[in-house]
C-alpha cells in the first residue's frame, strides 16, 4: 500500500509539475462560483436547465486525458517499464490511476450541482447519472495509453473520445420526437442525461431504468478499455 501511495504522489507531483492541471481546477472552481453568483442573481433563468448539463459533461474526459497523458509520458520515458517490475502492485497502480481522478470529478460534480442549483433534484437521483458521466474518465485514461504510440497520437484519440461523449448534449437541443434521436443513444452519455431529464419530468422509474443502462453501457466500454491497457502493459 505504502508503495502505491508513493506512485500517487508522484503522479500527482508530475501531473502539476507544468500547472495544467492547476490552471485547470482553478478554472473548474472559478466556472462553479461563477455559476452560482448568475443563478443565486436570477439572470439568464431561460438558460440555467441546458447550461448545466452542458458544463456538467464537458469537463470529465478532460480530467481522464491529464492523467492518461502522464501514463503515455512514463511510456516514452521508460518510467513505466520500472513501475511494472518495481515491488509496487501493478493491480494497485493500475485502480489508484482509475480511482483518483474519478473521485475528483465526482466531488466536483455535486459541488457544482450544489452551488449552481439550476436544477432541483434529490441526491439520490442526481447520483446514477452522475456515475454514469464519470465513468468517462477511466474510460479515457485506460483507452488512450492502450492505443497511443506517442503524444501526437493520444492527443488524435482523445479528440475523437471527447467528440463521442459531448455529443450526447446535442439531445438538449433537439425534440423528443425527433426520428433521428436515437442515434444519440449510442453513446452512454446520452443515457445519463435522458435520466435526468426523466427525473425533472417526474417520471423517476425512467429515470433509474436510463442511468442503469448508461452504467452498463459504461461499464462495458471500461472493461473493454482495461483489458486493451493491460495487454499493452503485459507487452
């Protein structure tokens, strides 16, 4: 344990070493006390139901890319290859890489919810849809390393994945009845939030029914993800 807790810190060392991801978090924490000075002022209520969703989605691949970005870094470097035969658990690397930034986001996210209050929900509903938009993280950091080459490549790959997750907010703008909305549902995104959408409408059992899919859906991509990372770390 004691070892795993030392990659931690060095990740977390090399992941601020060159501010990014500060500026980043900055960023986060200044969007969410921005949120919540419009709302708690009642300017731009028309706004507040898709603006949510919107920022509550856009910024969880990003968070997976940072730490992804530092697993193919350590590729390039050969600091991978040391982990992989130091006396560290390559199991316990490999959930605390998983783990970490998710958890972050997770935090984020209801902190966010908290301070924006543009839509009134229950803890226990805003938290399936939430789990599910999270698992986009781990879905990034295992995928990108376990398919990238090089930066050039990882940078190539995270655009399409971001790309495939954002798109679901495209469902915010277009009606319900629309013939071609299905699409949206092949990405698990779109899952989570017709949840919540469900859960504002009131009709909570579509609501569960939606988020749960969403996590399988997740859930298989994810698995899928970590098989590919490590049989490229077994490589």
């Amino acid at each position: 344990m004691n070892r795993v807790l030392a990659v931690i810190r060095h990740d977390l060392v090399s992941i601020t070493r060159d501010s990014i991801m500060v500026n980043v978090v900055v960023m986060m924490i200044v969007v969410a006390a921005l949120a919540s000075v419009l709302r708690h002022m009642g300017l731009y209520p028309e706004w507040w139901h898709n603006t949510q969703l919107l920022l509550l989605i856009a910024y969880m691949p990003g968070m997976g890319y940072l730490f992804a970005m530092l697993i193919v870094d350590e590729m390039d470097s050969g600091v991978n290859q040391v982990l992989l035969v130091s006396p560290a658990s390559a199991i316990g690397v490999f959930w605390a890489r998983v783990s970490l930034p998710t958890a972050f986001v997770l935090a984020y996210a209801f902190a966010f919810i908290n301070a924006a209050r543009a839509i009134e929900l229950p803890f226990h509903q805003w938290l399936p849809p939430v789990l599910t938009l999270s698992m986009s993280v781990s879905w990034v950091t295992l995928l990108v390393p376990a398919l990238s080459r090089d930066k050039v490549q990882a940078l190539g790959l995270f655009k399409i994945l971001n790309l495939y997750v954002a798109i679901a907010t495209v469902g915010l703008f277009i009606p319900q009845d629309a013939w071609y909305r299905p699409v949206l549902w092949l990405t698990p995104a779109s899952w989570a939030l017709n949840g919540i959408q469900a859960f504002i409408a009131g009709e909570d059992a579509q609501g569960y029914a939606w988020s749960a899919g969403g996590l399988i859906f997740f859930g298989l991509l994810v698995a899928h993800a970590a098989w590919l990372y490590l049989r490229r770390q077994a490589q």
